[in-house]
C-alpha cells in the first residue's frame, strides 16, 4: 500500500493537541502502526463537521507528520480541511479537542 506524503500540511495542531494526542496513543493501547485520522463527517442539508480518530492509513489518503505524530487524511477532504487548526482545551467546566477554521 503506498500512501501519498504532503510536504505541505493541511491542517495544523497546536502544541496542547499534540502532547493530549500523545497522551492518548501511549495509554490507550493505539496500535503503532495507526494514526491520526482527520476529516469530515455531515455535509448535505446539515452542517459539515470535523472528526479526529486513530486509523491504518490506506490507498485513498494523503499523509505527514506533525510532531512526531503521523496524520492521515482521506485525500477527498483535503480541500474542506485546508487552513483548519485542532485545539484541546481543557476548562473547569469543558474538556476536549476543538477546530478552529481560519
């Protein structure tokens, strides 16, 4: 299976995303072989949004590395992502992973 690598990357990640995508990875028993899957999910008469998940890579994505973390994404939603930036926020009363497009 060859998957396409960008130099360019499409979507960007901040440094608390990563260290909590790190986290993760090594105590979530995430397989090394997998990786971070970004895309999207919805479209049509609703609302487009985001999705972050671990997944083999395979034929139909596009792939690189942000900080040590290998990222897929499947090749089709790559211009939908294009400028997109994954947060993790963690507040007294909201915990979790946000998108912020530009």
């Amino acid at each position: 299976m060859e998957v396409r690598k960008m130099s360019l990357e499409p979507v960007s990640i901040t440094p608390k995303a990563i260290e909590e995508v790190k986290n993760i990875m090594s105590n979530k028993g995430i397989p090394e072989d997998y990786a971070l899957r970004i895309g999207i999910k919805g479209g049509g008469c609703g609302a487009m949004g985001y999705m972050l998940g671990f997944d083999k890579p395979n034929d139909s994505d596009i792939s690189y590395s942000h900080n040590e973390v290998p990222i897929v994404i499947e090749k089709k939603h790559v211009m939908y992502l294009m400028g997109l930036e994954v947060d993790f926020l963690e507040e007294s009363d909201a915990r979790g992973f946000c998108f912020n497009k530009d």
